[in-house]
C-alpha cells in the first residue's frame, strides 16, 4: 500500500519547510505548479482552511469526494487524508496554521466543532460577507508584517472557524451511525483522558464492546483506540509545554500521569524526543519566528 505523504506546505520536503504558524496564499499560486492537482496527503499538525470564491473543481477528503462549487470553504483538521483538483481559473485562498497557537478556548472549539474534515458552501451562509471580509484582512495581515500581527492573524482565524461553525443542514455529507459514535467518542475522550480511564470504559458509554468499538475507530479513523486516547494526550501535553511555564513534572501529573519517569517515557515513545527536549526545540523555534518578524520590520 503506498504511503501518503506527510508536508507542512504541501509538495515541500521536509528540511527546506520554513518554520511558521499560520500561512497564506492563493490557491492558484501552489496548484498552479501542480498542473492544478494536489494529491492526496496529509499534516500531521496543522490545521487548513480554503476559501474558493471562484472557479470549480472536486476535494478528496478522507476518502470521500466532493464536487467544490463557489462560494465554499473547506475544514481540513490535522492528520487527516486529504487532495484537491482545480479548474484552471480557481480563485480563492488556503490558510495553513498551528492549532496549538490558538487561545485554549478556540483551539478546544476546533478540535469538537471540526472533528474531520467539511465542506461548506457559502452561498446561502448567513455570515458570508464577514467571513469572506475577514479572510480577506488574514491575506492582507500576513502580507504586512508589523508588530502586532500575529495577535490580529489569531484573532481573525479564531473568527472564521468560529463562523464557519456547521448547522444542521450544512454538512456535506450524511453522517452514519458509526459517524455520529465517533463524534461522542470524540467528546468522551476530551472529557476523561485526563482520568486514564481504560478502553472498556468508553466502549461501555457507547453501549458496545471494545472490540467492536475498536473496529469502529479503525474504520473511521484508521487509528486504534488506544491511539486515539494517546493522541489527545499527546496534543494536551504539547499545548501545556509550550504555553506554560509550570514543571514537567505538574504537566504529567496533570494529565493523569503519576509517575513522571513515565510520562517521559510514553512522550518519548509517541514524538521522539523527550518533553524537555522538546518544550526547549519548540520554543527556540518561536524565538527564531520573533527575531525574522522583527527583522522584517526594520528600515534597511
């Protein structure tokens, strides 16, 4: 089976990716080198938001395909499988952006509002014109660099996911049985993980036995239970180390983790480096992003 692969931005190789939170750009500028194809791929934390004003073409998203007609936005979350194919004409833009820079209010919004990836079109949408106002300041911000750029950037991103929040009747597809599990999955997970509690536990809220609900998360999700409630705890920790200052050591316990040798165990084993090495990388990488934003600003 071949691999999907995995990008920042995507069709570039991994040692050249520039280090960013959000980015912005036309949707013409990156197909445009593709012959207006995107295969299918995936990032591994970054969340994607496109806005097609013009133009047409089809989205892949999670093994499912669905014809773009403009106005329309697409949702992608992170790790989830995803391509596009654009007419020649295409218009509109993608914002590509780390969810943990968000508020904890906003990315917590996110991470239950947008548990897979959506299509929405805008054309009856109540909040079109703000949205697409605002999407507009994103591309106009990110262009402009000055100090106070990056709170602008957050404050509108958080805007428009909050805008394009689905009712009823706005999401592109019907949702199953299993669908609708994995969303309350979902909601359980984000409530309990902090409490360790084990797989019977959830499958039991659900009324189904662990191993059908594990079927059921392989099916939707392509990831085990196990992995599921590993990820969240994952994500958590990364959000707790690089916008707190408090010890490793209250971050494990925080989660659930008693012992902390543990915890660092367990970290290690899901990212590759320990969480002190990696609350240290991660936070040089933004003080490199302050000094280039600084840098920028300065007269020649």
């Amino acid at each position: 089976m071949t691999q999907v692969p995995i990008y920042r931005l995507y069709g570039e190789k991994n040692a050249k990716e520039a280090d960013f939170w959000l980015h912005c750009e036309t949707l013409y500028a990156r197909s445009s080198l593709y012959r207006f194809e995107i295969d299918i791929h995936r990032h591994d934390n970054l969340l994607q938001i496109l806005h097609i004003s013009d133009g047409a073409g089809d989205a892949t998203l999670d093994g499912q395909i669905f014809a773009i007609k403009p106005p329309a936005a697409i949702v992608v979350p992170a790790q989830f499988d995803h391509g596009f194919r654009f007419s020649r004409d295409i218009q509109g833009m993608i914002i590509t952006a780390l969810p943990a820079a968000l508020s904890i209010s906003a990315r917590a919004h996110a991470s239950t509002t947008y548990p897979r990836p959506m299509l929405f079109s805008l054309a009856d949408h109540p909040d079109r014109q703000h949205i697409q106002a605002t999407l507009a300041k994103i591309e106009h911000e990110y262009a402009n660099a000055r100090p106070i750029r990056n709170a602008l950037l957050e404050s509108y991103l958080t805007t428009v996911l909050l805008l394009l929040t689905p009712e009823r009747d706005e999401v592109s597809a019907p949702q199953g049985q299993d669908e609708l599990r994995m969303q309350r999955l979902s909601r359980l997970i984000a409530h309990h993980f902090r409490q360790q509690q084990r797989a019977e536990f959830y499958a039991g809220q659900l009324g189904l036995s662990p191993t059908h609900l594990n079927r059921i998360c392989k099916a939707q999700s392509g990831k085990t239970l196990q992995q599921l409630m590993a990820q969240k705890q994952i994500e958590t920790a990364k959000q707790e180390l690089i916008f707190s200052h408090v010890s490793v050591q209250a971050i494990a316990l925080h989660l659930g983790f008693n012992d902390p040798a543990y915890f660092s165990r367990f970290f290690l084993r899901e990212t590759g480096m320990t969480p002190r090495t990696w609350r240290m990388t991660e936070k040089q990488k933004q003080a490199n992003l302050s000094d280039s934003a600084l840098s920028e600003q300065s007269p020649n």
